[in-house]
C-alpha cells in the first residue's frame, strides 16, 4: 500500500470534514464513509447541490417551486405563516411545518435558488436559536385546541425527528457548524431524557419513526466521533417497534389493520440502519422478508401497498396514501446507500415513476390523499377505506383528504434528484438511479469531475454520460459504477463508441480506467413488454420501470366547498369517466407478448411528460369488456378472477394504454379472459 493510500486512510478516520470539503491544501477531498465500529457502507450521498436535474426531471422541480413547494406559505397560511410554532408563534406546532421544509429547502439548494433559500432561512435559524441550556429544542408550550392547527404535544420526539433531517441537509448545503452544536446538545438531551419520556410518550408516532433519528445519530458520530452517540443509537433501537422482529417472526404484513401504512413506509429502514452499528444477519434478513412480504400481500401495480390509512391489502380498489409514496422512496434511498442491492434502486424508480406522478396534478399544487391501482371515479364519496375523511380522500386539491400529505409531499422529488448519484467506497461515482441529471463530485486522490447524464429514461433505453475534468489533458484513474435492472434481460455498455461489456439484470457493472475530458460511457437497458400478476390474478402491462394502464376519458368538476373549507379546502376536483373501462385482457403467452402490445412512441418526451396528452408512449392492445364487471361504492366492483371459466364477455376491441403517471383514471391491474 502506498504512501498516498495511506494517508488517505487517515484522512477518512481522523477528518471532521465531510459533502467534499477541503481540510487544508495539501489533503485530498473526499466523501466520508462510516466511521469505525460503524459499517463501512458502498455508497456515501453526496453533498446537497451536487446533482443538478436537467430535461423533464428539472422541469418537475421548477414546477414544485412554482407550485405548492415554493408557495405554501401563502397558499396554506393557517398553518405556515408566522403564527407556527416552529416560527416562534403560537399556532401549529406539530409536524406539518416541518413536513415542508424538509421538501422546501433541498429544493431550494439544489436548484441554488435565492428566494427558495430565503423562505426557508427563518425555520431554521429558529430551530437553532431555539435550543434549551438543558439540550432541548423547538417549540416547548401547549395551547388550547384551535381548528385546523394541532397545538398540543410540544415536547413529542416525533416533530423534532423532521427537524434533525431537515438541519442535516441544511449542514450538507452550507457546512454551517451550528447544527453540529445542537445536535450534539440535542441528543445528550434524549440520551438523559429517554429512559424517563420513552419515544411513544407523548404519542405513538415516533415509537415507529425513529429510524430517521438514528440514521442523523450516525450521521453526526460520522463527524465528531463522539462515543455516547453509540449508546443514544442503542437506546433508539431498544425503544423503536422492533421491525426486525416483526418481519422475521410474526405475520404483520400480511394481516389488514396491523399498522399504519406511513409508519411501515418510513419505519421499515430502521433495521437496516441499525445493521451499520450491529451487522447482525438478521437485520439483513428482516429486510429483504419485509420487502418480499409486502410485495406478497400487499403491493399494486404502482409500486405502492394498501395503506388507506392501515394496512389493507393489495385489492386494487384499496388506497396508497401520497405520504407513503414520498415516506418510501425516502426509505428506499437510504437502503439503496447501506446495502448497494439493485433490487432497491427497481423499486424506488417503480414508485418515482408510476405513483408518485400520478398522485399529484400537473400544476404541482393538487394532489390525491389515497390513490388507487384501479381507478375510475373520483367523487367526494364515502369508499372502503380504512379512514375516511368526508369522503375527499381521491378528489384532487389542496387539502382533499387530510393535510400531512399536503405538507409531507414535497420531498419526493428533491431527494430523488439527491440520489441520483453515489460516492463509492472505491473512491469513485455511481449512478443507481436514472434520470436527465448532470453531477459534480470528486474522486480517486481528490480529483474534481462531471458527469452530464442525457436521456429520457424511464421512456427511454439509452443513457449517456459525458465526462468533464477541470484539466482537459490530465486523466483520472477510478470507477464507475452502473446499475443493471433486474427487469432488463441484457443490457450493454459502450465507451467511445465502442462495447465495452454486456450484462445480465440485477447487478451492478464497474468500470475502472483513467479517464479524460469527453469520455462517452453508453448504457443501452433493452425494454420489453411484460406481465406482473396481482390480486384474483389479475394481471398488469409493464415495460422498463414503467406500469401501463388503460386510457380513460376524462370529464372534471371544478367544486367550490362551501361545507368545511378549513378541513378539506376551499375547492376540488372532481373526475368521472367518459369511456368505458371494464376490459379483461386476452390471454397472452409469454413468448407472444410482443406480438400482442404494439408500442408506439412519440419521437419527443414533454418537458412535462405526466399527462394524458404528452405521454411519450402508447401501447395498443386487444380486450373485451365484461358487463357483470360495473361500479360499486363509486370504484370498480370486485376484479372479476383470472380466469372465470364461463365469463360473459363482449367481443374483441382494441384498446390504448399509457403510462401509470400519466393517468387520473385508470385500469392498471386487469382480469384476463381467454382466447
């Protein structure tokens, strides 16, 4: 080993810098990973405003500082304006304030937007300047009930939680040493305070959430190597829902009603994070059960699992809550970073890309509260969920439903855009995560490079990316990581022009040379139609990363609530359908997919590619409709079984499928009937 190496070892162990800054002039930048008992993990998230998003993935982002995101404030001022809590007042002070700015201010850095970063300045400067002698921060006095506003629970661990994320990623952004102070301050607090006030004191939430705080727990131990952090993550993990157990030993996720979908979605990586301070097999293994389990049980076509608010089941009629969407792409970046398992990096993208779109309307402002994988009237009605709310839940507005999820679904695509790209344990990038994008990162002894990644993937087969140096005629030795999907069969790279290698799905390819300005790595990532099959068999279209579903005529109703205003908005929409959309596909064999699906593109993907009318593909394909299939509760009436023997069907018609997130009204999980 030489003496470079060395040296860089000891940088890693001994320096307190981390997100790329420089320790002095004659140190190498680098990414630290974790810091010794800690497992070293194979990817480290960069700093926040290193990846920039470009094509249709910077156009969500403008849209979201243009919409809700970047207007809260004024469009939801009962609970962001100054009266918050967290502002100092004596309005609401729980987690919805929080909840924003944990989306706003990636947003706002990332797109290094000033205005951005000036909403978001007085949250946390407040947040910082809050903190107690005793180590305690936030708001810290309860008022009396006042409607709209939860005023109450001051002290519960759970807001606090958001913050710690929120002040993290402020701390990537700017490296303001602050928040190491109170963190630091903060957590001797709940090491001191636990034993007494238990994370379920004031409410239950945190009891299932603390994975997030024990993800900053180390985060910070990463930095100051300070050894008590280690027991506060113990002492988390003991008083957090044993997860592992839960996964491995009972049957939790295949029982209805067993938890709240949103604590399974953000609660589900506290095994895995726990696994870096304890790499124990069976925090491993409650993993992978976990997720295995709920694809089993509970999953949809979309990505998502009955959750409408506990757990439900996987009929297609059942809701996924916008919370949950945004709650487990979270969850799954942080295990894609711990474990480097491709099979993370599938899912997140079958969510980024089928549900979370979807969800919310193409102004970035309206959103669903519950969204269904069968879809096909969205009425103010009373439906099967587990928790109704006047029966606004799938109506699109602002506060249609129940308002966390207003609050809470900013986050989804900044951070997707901030995983995009790795630091790797091998001193180089990774790209696990596809989208039009361009990274500047360092990398082997210190070396400062870009990457532009162009392509309209997930639409798209080909990604290219093309390398920058600082010094155009000086080569960098290290690698590069791509991600291989396991829906792709073979996939093949090119550099220069030329094959480099080609590769089965579900791994990762590394490529280890000196490079030089203008190096083009290719990934080509071949689609190809395929079925996934569901509940009563039902059976869904897919190809790439992306779920089809049936396109439905649209007749929308613009509705002014004059009836509760203050818990549901002041107006929505409404969505009936227009064509029919009772179809049972013919039944294929899997060798004839291809023949059965006629693929038609575009030639050009919108800036704003998530809707009806920009949607880059259509898929054409054979049906019958069943008449005994009909409405029920103003959804679809039980999905006829796959196949019925003596099934009532009309005669052969050709039908049109698009994108999941291009729709409002779809089939996306549908029965089959025979030849």
């Amino acid at each position: 080993m030489n003496i470079k190496i060395n040296l860089l070892i000891v940088f890693l162990v001994l320096s307190t810098f981390v997100y790329g800054q420089t320790s002095s002039k004659n140190q190498p930048v680098t990414y630290l990973n974790n810091r010794a008992p800690l497992r070293q993990n194979p990817y480290i998230e960069l700093p926040l405003g290193a990846i920039k998003p470009q094509g249709w993935l910077k156009e969500m982002l403008i849209r979201q500082k243009d919409g809700a995101t970047g207007n809260l404030d004024k469009l939801y001022p009962l609970v962001m304006n100054k009266r918050n809590g967290w502002l100092g007042g004596d309005g609401d002070q729980w987690e919805r304030g929080p909840y924003w700015i944990d989306g706003l201010l990636p947003l706002a850095y990332i797109l290094n937007d000033k205005d951005l970063i000036a909403k978001t300045k007085p949250w946390v400067e407040w947040a910082i300047k809050s903190q107690q002698p005793d180590g305690y921060f936030g708001p810290a006095k309860d008022y009396g009930p006042e409607p709209g506003l939860q005023r109450d629970n001051s002290r519960d661990w759970w807001p606090k939680i958001v913050m710690l994320k929120i002040l993290k990623q402020y701390y990537s952004a700017t490296g303001d040493k602050r928040v190491i102070g109170l963190m630091t301050n903060y957590f001797k607090y709940q090491l001191k305070e636990l034993p007494e006030y238990p994370l379920d004191h004031w409410s239950f939430w945190a009891r299932y959430r603390a994975g997030d705080n024990l993800m900053v727990v180390y985060w910070l131990y990463n930095i100051t190597g300070d050894k008590f952090l280690l027991d506060l993550g113990d002492l988390l993990h003991k008083q957090t829902f044993d997860f592992a157990n839960a996964f491995l030993n009972t049957p939790l996720l295949s029982q209805a009603g067993s938890i709240h979908g949103v604590n399974l979605a953000q609660g589900m990586k506290e095994p895995i994070i726990y696994y870096q301070q304890h790499p124990e097999q069976k925090y491993w293994d409650a993993t992978e059960k976990g997720y295995a389990d709920l694809h089993k049980y509970d999953e949809m076509a979309h990505g998502l699992f009955g959750g409408d608010e506990a757990l439900h089941g996987n009929d297609p009629t059942q809701g996924s809550e916008l919370c949950t969407a945004v709650e487990m792409m979270f969850t799954l970046e942080s295990t894609l970073e711990i474990t480097g398992d491709v099979g993370y990096a599938d899912r997140l993208e079958k969510i980024a890309f089928n549900a979370l779109p979807a969800q919310v309307a193409e102004n970035l402002t309206d959103r669903q509260y519950f969204q269904q994988a069968n879809q096909v009237m969205l009425t103010r009605h009373t439906r099967n969920f587990d928790v109704n709310h006047s029966g606004t839940d799938v109506c699109y507005g602002l506060l249609t439903g129940y308002p966390c999820c207003t609050s809470n679904m900013h986050q989804g695509w900044p951070k997707f855009t901030q995983n995009l790209w790795y630091a790797t344990a091998d001193k180089g990038l990774a790209a696990l995560v596809y989208s039009p994008s361009e990274v500047t990162a360092y990398v082997g002894e210190g070396s400062q490079v870009s990457f532009k990644e162009e392509t309209n993937y997930p639409f798209d087969e080909g990604i290219k990316f093309t390398l920058t140096t600082p010094k155009k005629n000086k080569t960098v030795s290290f690698p590069l990581h791509l991600r291989v999907p396991h829906w792709c069969t073979q996939a093949s790279v090119k550099l220069n022009g030329k094959v480099l290698q080609e590769a089965a799905g579900g791994q990762i390819i590394k490529i280890q040379r000196n490079w030089k300005t203008g190096d083009v790595v290719e990934l080509d990532l071949p689609m190809h139609i395929s079925n996934n099959t569901w509940h009563e068999n039902s059976v869904s279209v897919e190809r790439g990363p992306i779920t089809y579903a049936l396109k439905i005529g649209e007749a929308v109703t613009h509705v002014k609530n004059d009836k509760d205003s203050i818990d549901y908005g002041s107006a929505y929409d409404e969505i009936r359908p227009t064509t029919p959309w009772n179809y049972a596909l013919i039944k294929t064999e899997i060798n004839k997919l291809n023949e059965s699906y006629q693929i038609e593109k575009t030639g050009k993907v919108s800036d704003y590619p998530w809707t009806m009318g920009n949607a880059p593909i259509t898929i054409r394909t054979k049906a019958k409709r069943i008449p005994s299939w009909q409405l029920y509760n103003e959804m679809t009436g039980p999905i006829p079984y796959s196949t019925t023997y003596g099934q009532e069907t009309e005669k052969e018609e050709e039908i049109t499928l698009i994108p999941y997130g291009c729709t409002k009204l779809r089939i996306s999980q549908f029965p089959v009937a025979g030849h």
